[in-house]
C-alpha cells in the first residue's frame, strides 16, 4: 500500500460531519476519499461498487446502523474493509472498541487522533493482516441486530452477552446532537409526513428521518402491520377493525386514533388481527 492511495469512504448521515472529516483527510497524500454515503443502505451500496480499502462508518444512521452494515457485507458476501467506526457514545465506545482492538473516532474528530488513526492504518496494509482483522470485525458484530447501538457498546464494553434478537426493543431516533430511546413495545402506531416518520408512542410524538419501508422492515411483524402506503400500526393496541357500508375498512386504536386501511393491504391486516 505504501506505493498506492488508501481508497477511502466516509459513511455518516451528518453531513457536516462528512465534509469536516473529508477536508482533515485532504492533509494525508495517501488518503483518497473515493465517495460518501450518508445512510447505511448506501454504505452497502457503495462499498460493493468501489472496493474501498478503508472505511471511517457512523454507528447510528438511519436505515442500517454501522453494525448491520457489516452483518449485510458478510450476508452478501462482499470483501469487508478496514473499518473505523465513527461514534458519538464517548462513554461506552472507547473501553469497547479498546477492548476488541478495534479502532474508533470520537465526534468531532480531532487531528490528532486522526493522524494515529492513518498511522494504524499505515501498519495495518504494511503487516498485510487484513483476513485477521475481518475476522476479528465480522465474529464482534456478527448478529448484534437486537439492540440500539448505545445498548450494544455498552454490552460489548461490559462483557454481557448479546441477544440474537433480529428485531430491536428500543428504538433510537436522531435528532441533532441528541438520541431519544423510544421503547417499541410503546409505539402505537406511525405514520408519514413527507421524508419523515411520525412516530406515535405512549410518551408522545417523535419524529425520525426514515423512509416506511426501512421502518417496516426493522420492526417485528408479529406486533407491527403495515395498514397503508404511509401508516403502520402495532397490533396490541388495535381495538377493533371496522368496515364501512362503502367497503373500506378502518382500524380503530386504543386511544380512538382511526387509521384507513388501503385494499392492498386488508388481507394482511385481517390476518394480523386473528393472530
């Protein structure tokens, strides 16, 4: 590597994170940012279509987390890349990541820790350990779809076991600079409003930038039943199906919330409400 440019991707849905963190690497003459991505769907994409050698991978995104990133790599089979993960969760990613050798960038990245960063990567081509260092990455992440990312840390750093549970029992929505865990068995029901997701639970309303689809296939669906093109609702707090004289159907919450069921989607919600 020491005669080539480091081909590099920067994955994070902040786009000033992405920008700040491409304009540190321009002082590195064999650093070549070769794309961005700001979503985890994307990362997957583009990691398959370029081929990168490193990759510095946000944690928390929308659509897949840093963690399911790589799971869906392994699932498709695709070469995986040096990763630094890149994270917000000072107090329990450092002791993680420490303890599987893993590196890691705190938000905001600083220089310094920056260039120790490019030097581990320097060692890392040089020694050419790349099978090890993948499967060390790929046996740490390997099925830690179950959880939030902030829980995850936490477990890895703490040394508990990780549940296999395909389907997360909270839910992490990014706002900002903050993260609001919203438990799912809380949420009622969801609906669309332009490119965000209004997200009706117990405590109240969040709004997370989503898309329905992402969202559909991130919760259970023996609790969450798509009733509309822009509408899902959890089945535990339904309180009846009702038809109308005009053949539609509405499903009426607890909470006396109403939400139409489209005909693309009756049969499913019928067989929902028999489970």
């Amino acid at each position: 590597m020491s005669q080539q440019k480091i081909k590099t991707l920067i994955v994070d849905d902040e786009p000033l994170a992405r920008s700040g963190l491409r304009l540190r690497l321009e002082k590195f003459d064999d650093v070549e940012v070769v794309a961005e991505c700001q979503n985890g769907l994307d990362a997957v994409s583009m990691i398959s279509q370029h081929r990168p050698d490193l990759v510095f991978l946000d944690i928390q995104m929308p659509g897949l987390n840093g963690f399911q990133v790589i799971n869906k790599l392994k699932e498709l089979k695709q070469p995986i890349p040096m990763i630094i993960f890149v994270t917000a969760y000072d107090s329990y990613a450092i002791k993680a990541f420490d303890v599987h050798a893993l590196d890691y960038l705190l938000k905001p990245a600083d220089d310094e820790r920056l260039s120790a960063a490019i030097k581990k990567v320097r060692e890392y081509f040089a020694t050419q350990n790349q099978d090890e260092q993948s499967r060390k990455l790929v046996n740490l992440v390997a099925e830690l779809t179950g959880d939030d990312c902030e829980e995850i840390l936490r477990k890895l750093a703490s040394g508990e076991a990780v549940e296999t549970n395909p389907y997360p029992d909270v839910l992490a929505i990014k706002d900002g600079s903050e993260v609001t865990r919203v438990n799912v068995s809380d949420i009622q029901w969801i609906d669309a409003a332009g490119d965000y997701m209004c997200v009706h639970a117990l405590d109240g309303m969040h709004i997370m930038r989503k898309t329905m689809k992402e969202l559909e296939q991130e919760l259970n669906p023996q609790l969450f039943v798509r009733v509309h093109r822009s509408a899902i609702a959890n089945i535990r707090y339904v309180k009846k199906l009702v038809s109308h004289i005009s053949g539609e159907y509405h499903l009426i919450l607890n909470n006396d919330t109403e939400l139409k069921v489209s005909r693309s989607h009756r049969d499913k919600v019928k067989a929902a409400m028999k489970m």
